[in-house]
C-alpha cells in the first residue's frame, strides 16, 4: 500500500528562500562601518550557510585581518539590528516552494524548518511571509548546542515534529544539509538553485532539483513507496 514520507524537513537561506541579497547588505553595511571593501553578492552567496558570525568571520577575513573575538561580539551586534531591520527588504520565496509546501499541507504531511540561521531571524522572516503556520517544527542554529552538519539538529527537529526518521525526507543546499541528512540516515533532496560554493552533485545528495516544480515528482522518485 503507498504511503506519504513521514514528514519533510526544508533548510531556510538557499532552500525555501533567497535571502542572500538581504545578508549581503548587512554584511557590507558593517564593511563599511569598519572603513572595508565591499563584498560582491555573487562571493557573500558562497560563504552563507553557518550562521551570522561565521558569515562575519568570513566577510572580515576575505578584506583584511579578523577582529579579536571581542571586536567581533560589536560586530555582530551591529549586523543583527541591521539585518532584523531589513530582513525581507529583498527576499524572496523561490519559485514554485510556497505551491509545494501548501501541498504537503494538504496531504498531513508534517513539515519542519531546520536551519543554521538564528531562531529569532528565522521566525521573523517565516512570520512575515506566511510559512510559520505550515510548519509543526522551526529550528535554528541556536536553538541548541548543536547545528548542522550535527545529525541531532536534524533528528530534534523530527522529535519536536514527533516524526520518525524513517521515512521522512531532508531538503537543503549545502554540505552541511546534506552530511547532516546523510549523518541521520535520511534521505536528501538537494536544490541546485542554493547558495552552495561546491557544486551540488559533488556534495552526492539522492535527488537533485533544478526548481520546486520538480519537487513532487522527485518524493516518488525517493521511495516507491511514497504516493504524491
């Protein structure tokens, strides 16, 4: 007898939405402030994906010397009251996600948002367009001791989702998705569309997608089992 995957589990930044435009202000906003270049959005793409002081680190490093750990606690700060000022100044859904998670939505499939990115950010930019209310779990990088690629974030994510991790399924766009997924003994849909510096294939996720009109076709495709 066909069944639905036991819940689906999506990544934020790169994966349900293009933040990156947003994360490139802010971050060339504290550039600026400390007499940096700026960096080109096409680089800040490539260097998401660990959480807003990682992002710092990265963008500090690539113009000059890093700030001691205590310059970079200013930093940060500055970052985040910017960020959270204009966290959806230019952000978008990619296309075709909202029509996919509606439709998960009808069939009872529980969703869940697992992401490196602060929960306070997270739940603002999931409050803001409308994607909270779909989803039974949001986590973020701080949400506990660990973050992916640490398999837990991911099965604490199914646990608050009171999901079983067999027969659900992980959606991402980075190493960190897909080794945690891969940690976990899930299966892994990744986008090619994300923020990854490592070509997608080489990262061996079990299906990739070039756009979220694929995505239903691409559950099948996991499991016979599974009846989208």
């Amino acid at each position: 007898m066909a069944i639905k995957p036991s819940g689906v589990i999506f990544d934020l930044d790169g994966t349900l939405v293009d933040s990156a435009r947003d994360l490139s202000a802010a971050l060339n906003h504290v550039l600026k402030q400390a007499s940096r270049p700026e960096i080109a959005l096409s680089q800040v793409r490539h260097m998401v994906g660990d959480g807003a002081r990682a992002l710092i680190i990265k963008g500090f490093s690539e113009t000059g010397h890093l700030p001691d750990d205590a310059e970079i606690d200013i930093i940060q700060g500055e970052f985040l009251s910017y960020y959270s000022d204009h966290i959806t100044d230019q952000t978008i859904i990619f296309p075709g996600a909202m029509r996919v998670i509606e439709r998960l939505a009808e069939m009872q499939i529980p969703l869940g948002l697992c992401t490196n990115k602060a929960i306070k950010l997270t739940e603002k930019i999931m409050t803001e367009f409308g994607l909270a209310d779909y989803f039974s779990a949001i986590v973020g990088g701080d949400s506990f001791d660990y973050q992916k690629p640490d398999p837990r974030h991911l099965t604490s994510t199914l646990e608050i989702m009171r999901v079983e991790a067999e027969g659900a399924v992980m959606v991402g766009d980075s190493g960190n998705d897909i080794l945690a997924a891969q940690r976990a003994g899930i299966p892994v849909i990744g986008v090619s569309f994300g923020y990854s510096k490592t070509p997608i294939a080489e990262l061996n996720p079990d299906i990739i997608i070039d756009h979220y009109d694929d995505f239903l076709n691409s559950l099948g495709r996991l499991s016979e089992s599974f009846q989208v």
